[in-house]
C-alpha cells in the first residue's frame, strides 16, 4: 500500500507542473484508450479503433471539423518464470480529416510505433475472502516510423495532423485494478514526453488519468460487464523553433463513459462512448466532441 500512495503523491504532483501541450486545434491520441477494461495482467492480442472529434471556431480554422482516427494493433505477453515482467507493443494506422472552408483534406498512414515494459508491483493481491488488488507500473518509447511532414502549414493544417511526431518520445503508466466479488474499479494513468522534432518543433507533453468502475454478470461461458467512469487530460501549449508558444494549442477536459465488455472464452469485445463534460483546447477556438472506442481482443 506505501508504494500506491507513493504513486498517487507522484502523479498528483506532476498535475500541478506546466506541460508542453498537445498540438493547435485539438488534442492528439496518445496510446491510452479510453475506459476499455482490460485483464492486465493476461497476455493478449488486441485490434481496437478510437475516433476523437473537434469543432474548431477560430479564426483561422473557422467553420472546421477534425477527427483523429486511429486503428490499433497490440500485442502483450509476460516475460521470465514469475510473469511479473510484460512486454507490450502497439502498431498505429491513423487517418486524420478535416472539413472546413478548404473543403475535405485527409492524411493517412502507420503512425509510431510503441514498445512499453510493464512491471507488476502488486501480482493479484488477495484482500480478504472476495477481494483482489493489481497494481503494474510501466515505461516504453516510440519510434519515429510515423511520416512527419515538417511543411504542413503549406497543406492549411496544423502540426498535430501529421502522422508521426519526427521524434523519439516517452511514456509512463500505471495501473490498478481492485475487484470485489464481481464488481471492482480500474485506475489508470498516462504521461507522454516528446523532445523537439526535426525541425525544432516542441510537441506538447500529456497527462492523462482515467477511473473505471464495473460489474461483471452472465450465463455459462459468456459475461456481460458494464462499466462508466471518469477521464480526465491536461496538456499544454506547444512550442515554435523559435521559443515562441502556438497561441492556438493546449487544454484540458473531463469526459464522462460509458460502456461495456462481452467476454467469451478467451475473447473480449468492448465499446465505450465518451462525453465531453468540461473541455477547454486551444485558447477556447476547440470544441471536444464525442469519443468513442471499441477493441476486439484475444486473452492467452
């Protein structure tokens, strides 16, 4: 137990730091998915997909709608004889649109690639007669194997639409998941920390955190398990070569979701919608729109 409260203080106070935020008109996908419950501490083969959406009313990008698509192969399995060591690795396809005053733009292609190690500081710790805690903390890096177009102004599109971020970059996670007999909660929280691309170009920081509550119910071999929980992120403005901050970038929000996982087997299937319920990007030009997510995943 010192080492979660160790964790809470640490993330707690990273909140309070200035970040270098996400890019102009809107916010970008990190590698969290939002409020899919997943049995951590299985290995895995996932196919999910998210869409993130934004309504821009600036001056610059009056009138425009943006969608941030993103396609998700992954993979996890534990390393050693104990398992408390887990590789994990995901492969990004995004396809990011526009429709605005310039009519339809798009750009599409394999994104980052992610490669993380999770270690289980609290393998499955019972609690009790009908109690269970799992706590993992992880870091990984991704690759710039994303195209990054350091010219995209030349497009009329912001920074953020590009592919890849030009640039090694870094995150780190935690994880908790408490269960009851069939209920529990899933805590989850997300850092990424992005040097200067190519071109000098600062890409924001992201912190994110995420808590999940659900109940797990069913006949036989299939079960049901609702969930609804709370996501909140907070980025900040990024950076010119020149020093200067992107006026137009940055934020924070808090969405609401709500979902549900089907489990058969060793299958499960999510979906969850999410709901901006306070967002503020972009120097107030950007409004969120609804999220949502859904995975189909193999369990080994």
């Amino acid at each position: 137990m010192k080492l979660i409260t160790i964790s809470i203080i640490v993330i707690l106070f990273a909140m309070t730091e200035k970040l270098y935020a996400c890019d102009a008109c809107g916010c970008s996908i990190h590698n969290s998915e939002i409020g899919l419950i997943t049995d951590f501490k299985k290995n895995y083969f996932k196919m999910s997909f998210s869409r993130f959406g934004f309504y821009s009313f600036s001056e610059t990008g009056k009138g425009s709608t943006d969608f941030f698509n993103k396609g998700n192969l992954s993979f996890r399995f534990g390393l050693g004889k104990m398992k408390k060591v887990h590789l994990a690795m995901q492969v990004p396809y995004i396809v990011n649109s526009r429709k605005g005053q310039e009519g339809y733009q798009s750009v599409k292609g394999i994104s980052d690639v992610n490669m993380s190690l999770y270690y289980e500081l609290i393998p499955n710790k019972c609690l009790g007669s009908a109690g269970s805690l799992y706590f993992e903390v992880g870091a990984g890096a991704s690759a710039p194997t994303g195209y990054y177009n350091a010219h995209i102004h030349n497009e009329n599109l912001p920074e953020n639409f590009n592919i890849g971020k030009g640039t090694f970059y870094f995150n780190t996670q935690t994880n908790l998941v408490f269960r009851w007999n069939q209920s529990g909660l899933v805590w989850s929280n997300f850092f990424q920390w992005l040097p200067k691309s190519k071109d000098d170009y600062q890409f924001g920081n992201s912190l994110s955190t995420q808590l999940t509550v659900f109940h797990e119910f069913g006949l036989n071999n299939v079960k049901f398990i609702p969930s609804t929980g709370v996501y909140m992120e907070s980025v900040a403005k990024d950076v010119f070569p020149s020093g200067l901050s992107v006026v137009e970038s940055g934020g924070r929000s808090i969405f609401c979701g709500f979902g549900t996982n089907i489990k058969f087997s060793k299958w499960i299937a999510g979906f969850i919608l999410s709901k901006p319920l306070v967002n503020s990007y972009a120097n107030e030009s950007v409004q969120a729109k609804l999220r949502w997510t859904s995975q189909l995943s193999f369990n080994f």
